[in-house]
C-alpha cells in the first residue's frame, strides 16, 4: 500500500500528460484553403460522369474492396500538395482530420502501425496457443485468461482493420475494443487477486466492469465522440490495473518467485504508452510515435504469458495440494 502510495503522483502526471495531447485534435492541413479548393477541384473534375467510371473500372481491387473512394483519393493527392507547399515555406508539417500524413502502401493507409497490430495480434494468439498446450483445463484460472486471450485479440484485430481504413464503424471499433482489453484486465486482476477466495466479489465486479463499458461506449455513441475523455478514462482505469496488480505483486514478492514478470509487465505497458507523447511527423512517412508504441508491445506479451503460465500452473499445484491460495 505504502508502494502504491508513492506512485500516485506520477499516476496523476501522466493521466494530465495524456488529457493535454489527447484533446488538442491538431487538423491545420484540412483547415488551408488550398486543400478545400485542392479537393473540391480533384472532385468536380474526376469523380463525376465518365471520370468516375474511369476511376473505378482503373482502380485495384484490393482498394475497392477496402473502400477507398474517388473523394477520398482526392483528399490524399491532395494533402501531399498542400505539405509539399508546407515544406517549400519551412513550416511545420501539418495534421490532416486529426492524423499526420501518411505514404499510403496498396490499401493500407497506415502501414506501420497496421503492421506493429498484426504482429501485436500474432504474438498474442502464439502464447494463447502456447498456454493452451502448457496448462491443463482445471487450473483455476485457465478459463479466465482464455477470455481474456479473445478479448484481446478482438482489439488487435480491429486495430490493424482500423490503421488499414480509418472509417467512422473502424475508429469506433478500435477504440471500444480498447477499453473492452483494459476493463477485462481489471477483471483479470480481481478474480486472480480476490475471486478465487470470494467468487461473489469477482462476480459484483464484473458486473459493474459490464455496466462503465456500456456507459462508455453509449456516451462516445449517443452523446459526444470525445477523443480527450476516451483517452482519460482509459488512462485512469489503466492506472487501477496498474496499482491493483503492483500492490499484489509485492505483496507476494517472497512467495511466488515469479512475481517479477508480472510486475515488470504492467510498468513496461504503462511505460511504453508514453512514446505516444513524443508525437513526432512519421519518419519516412510511414513511422510515427503510435507505431513505436504498437512495436515495441510486441516483446510484452511473451513475457506476460510466461507469468500467467507460470501463475496457472501454480494454482493448479496448490489446489491439488489443499493449500490456501494468495
């Protein structure tokens, strides 16, 4: 406790860090009247009569299919003028609708954080697959963590769909399955923690973790799609998970020797996540802070599924064994 008391202040730092970047929705390039004149050129001249149908019968399949449109070609020829223009004057390159620029490769439009998602994905489905053929089915918490497992994977998967096409129903899906991944792991945390010995506590939890995610993703549906709101709710109810699963772990540091994986874990997830602060143009076009952030994940969930196989096994031994369960 007197650990977690500690760790407060910077706690509430980077919640404050990540309020201020996340509500600055920074849009100059879009706003320059050459873009909006660029554009609506782009449109009246190619994506109308015979020039669509050009456009469409030219187009490759695979943009098709990924729902790249005439308007939308237009926009990106047209945000790569308006930085050329941007750079010939020594300005700073500008954001476009909230996002920096990116070289687009086939149909992804960012290809090296829908790259850094895949991987994210394939690695975590690896040590699911992995963990299935380590730890038998009656450990205790071998159900718990499979659910987790498909929860998480969800979330990879909408986040490559998502930094492949950015569209409404793919923003909306990143980000609720997002806060779907950081609620389940508050869930993961109480039943390993408190469930096991009180099912009834994990069950009221669960129940309430059900309850804030509807409410959230009715309130970024119905209400406002508030990009700061969304990214400080998710940045506080990381921080529970973060503290709850801190406070655990040292208070079993003398007795399960692999306590360190787990609390190594949750710093470098928490840590990482501020390479997005760093918010920086991408270099070469393509590598951006949100892509660092996605790779550098990556390496995380090897070392968090060794815990949790580790921690299965545990369980199941003790169970065996009659012995109480921390």
């Amino acid at each position: 406790i007197a650990g977690a008391t500690q760790i407060l202040p910077a706690v509430a730092t980077v919640v404050l860090l990540l309020m201020s970047v996340t509500t600055v929705q920074a849009s100059q390039g879009d706003k320059e009247p050459v873009y909006r004149d660029c554009v609506k050129q782009c449109v009246r001249t190619n994506c109308t009569g015979a020039r669509l149908r050009g456009f469409q019968s030219a187009q490759p399949q695979y943009m098709a299919l990924t729902g790249w449109t005439c308007r939308d070609d237009c926009r990106y020829q047209c945000m790569w003028t308006t930085v050329g223009l941007y750079q010939a004057e020594g300005y700073r390159v500008p954001q476009f609708h909230g996002k920096w620029p990116f070289a687009r490769f086939l149909c992804f439009e960012e290809p090296a954080s829908a790259l850094a998602s895949l991987l994210n994905g394939l690695a975590c489905l690896l040590m699911l697959l992995r963990y299935r053929g380590t730890v038998p089915r009656q450990s205790p918490m071998y159900h718990t963590i499979n659910a987790f497992s498909l929860v998480s994977l969800n979330a990879w998967f909408w986040s490559t769909v998502f930094h492949t096409r950015d569209t409404y129903l793919t923003e909306k899906m990143d980000y609720f399955c997002a806060t779907a991944v950081i609620l389940y792991s508050i869930y993961l945390c109480c039943v390993r923690t408190l469930g096991l010995r009180r099912p009834g506590v994990s069950s009221m939890v669960g129940v309430l973790l059900i309850l804030a995610f509807t409410s959230h993703v009715s309130y970024l549906t119905f209400v406002s799609f508030d990009y700061g709101y969304n990214m400080a709710a998710n940045a506080t109810i990381g921080m529970v998970n973060l503290l709850w699963w801190l406070c655990w772990c040292w208070q079993n540091r003398r007795t399960l020797p692999y306590w360190w994986k787990c609390g190594l874990v949750v710093l470098l997830l928490h840590g990482l996540a501020l390479l997005e602060l760093l918010d920086f143009p991408p270099m070469l076009w393509v590598l951006d802070a949100h892509a660092v952030w996605h790779l550098s994940t990556i390496p995380v969930h090897f070392l968090f599924y060794s815990f949790l196989i580790d921690d299965s096994l545990y369980l199941l031994n003790t169970e065996k064994m009659g012995v109480k369960v921390e």
